[in-house]
C-alpha cells in the first residue's frame, strides 16, 4: 500500500489557522473575564472628567470671591481716606479760625491785652496740631494693623482653589486592584463623584461666608476709625476752647 503524506507547506498552513483560532477563542475568553476592569476604566475616565470640571468650578468660584474681597477693601480704603480728609479738614479750619482769633487781638486791641501772654497762644495753638497730627497718625497705624489680620484671614479663608488642585480620580484606586476586582473599584469612583456633587454648594457657602465676614469686618474699622478721629476733633476743640478761654481771662484780650 503506497502512503501519501501532506506536504510541508500544507502542514504549515493547518497549523497557523489553528493557533489562530485558538488565540481568538482565548482572547475573547479573556477580554469576556475582564470587561468590568475595562468598564471600571471608563468609569475612571468620567471620573476624571467630574474632577476636572469640579476643579474649573472651585477656581471661578475662588477667583469671583477674592475679586469682590478686593473690591470691598477698595471701598474701605477710600471710605477711610474720606474719613480722614474730613477730620482733618475740621482741623485746619479750627486752626484757622484760632489764628484770626489770636491776630485779631492786635487788629483790634483791648486797653489791658498783654501781647506776650498772646504769643504764648499763638504757641500753644501750633503745638496742639502737632499733637492732633500724632493722634491721626495713631488712628491710621491702629486700623492698618487690624486690616492685615482680616487680610490675612480672609485669604486664608479662600484658599479651596489651592487646596483641591491636586484632587484627581486616581485616588479611588487607592488600596484596590483594579484587575482583581473591579467590583470594588467602580462603587468607589461612583461614590467620590457623588461627594464632589455635595462638595459644590458647600463650597460656594464658605466663600459667600469668609465675603461677608470680611466686609462686616472692614465695616466696623471704618466705624472704629472714625470713632478714634472724631475723638482726636473733639479733644482738638476741646484744646482750643480753652486758648480762648486764655486769651479773654489770662490775657485780658477779647474774642471777635
């Protein structure tokens, strides 16, 4: 009996159609087992996405508080400034009309009016300004130590940008083989977007919260600064009232 044999060729074909199939039917095999990994992959991706948007949100919230901050130190700043100009305005003019007081004792003399006496006045009015110039001084330095603090407060206040710029999905990784068990991964991804949900008003809250607390702050040392001027005008009237007194008592002049 004669014995035919396949060719080599042949042989060699049959054998790269069957590794074939066989690689096909394991990696489908494969890629059935390990479609929760990818589904969790996916979800990873979301995951991030929710991260990246929740982050765009957090630096346009913090960049709108720190503006209005802004603004309302502003404010305050020319409200102060206002303040001060007034006060100090009040100021020279009681220092004026103290002055054409004083002259006027030579314009128009009394028969007892003792000049020398007068001339002390003169000084005394010159030195009283001078101690109402320290007082302003002492107003501005106190409430410009107090704005630092809230300055610094409420920075510190509004620093959710920064604190959550490192926040990202690959967190939810963290302690779970994603290979292993998938089952345990995509929960947690779920649940750490859900947290960031309930983060959003949360977050929105303590800014609109650090705001108003810095504004009702800034509003009480305009209040506190206008207080400590008004306290040095009226010790300022208070001084001048008492030259007059001088010039009619001491010195035997008249008032005009």
């Amino acid at each position: 009996m004669k014995v035919e044999f396949c060719e080599p060729q042949v042989f060699k074909s049959m054998t790269f159609v069957l590794k074939t199939i066989f690689f096909v039917i394991i990696f489908h095999a494969i890629l059935a087992d390990r479609q929760e990994t990818i589904n969790a992959i996916e979800r990873l991706k979301d995951a991030q996405e929710s991260y990246d948007n929740f982050r765009d949100y957090v630096i346009k919230e913090t960049t709108n508080a720190k503006l209005r901050a802004t603004n309302s130190l502003i404010e305050f700043y020319e409200d102060v400034l206002q303040i001060k100009e007034l006060f100090l305005q009040q100021s020279l003019w009681a220092e004026e009309e103290m002055v054409y007081q004083i002259n006027s004792q030579t314009i128009y003399p009394t028969i007892n009016v003792n000049y020398k006496c007068i001339n002390f006045t003169r000084i005394l009015v010159g030195y009283d300004m001078n101690v109402a110039g320290v007082h302003f001084t002492n107003c501005a330095l106190d409430v410009d130590e107090q704005i630092k603090v809230e300055i610094v407060q409420v920075i510190d206040d509004m620093q959710q940008d920064t604190e959550i710029a490192q926040w990202n999905a690959l967190g939810t990784m963290n302690r779970t083989n994603i290979i292993l068990r998938p089952d345990e991964t995509i929960p947690k991804i779920k649940e750490q977007q859900q947290y960031l949900e309930t983060l959003i008003p949360l977050i929105t809250a303590e800014l609109n919260l650090a705001i108003n607390k810095f504004s009702a702050n800034l509003g009480a040392l305009g209040k506190s600064f206008r207080a400590c001027s008004m306290d040095n005008d009226n010790i300022l009237k208070a001084a001048f009232d008492n030259i007059k007194s001088q010039i009619v008592q001491i010195c035997k002049g008249r008032l005009i």
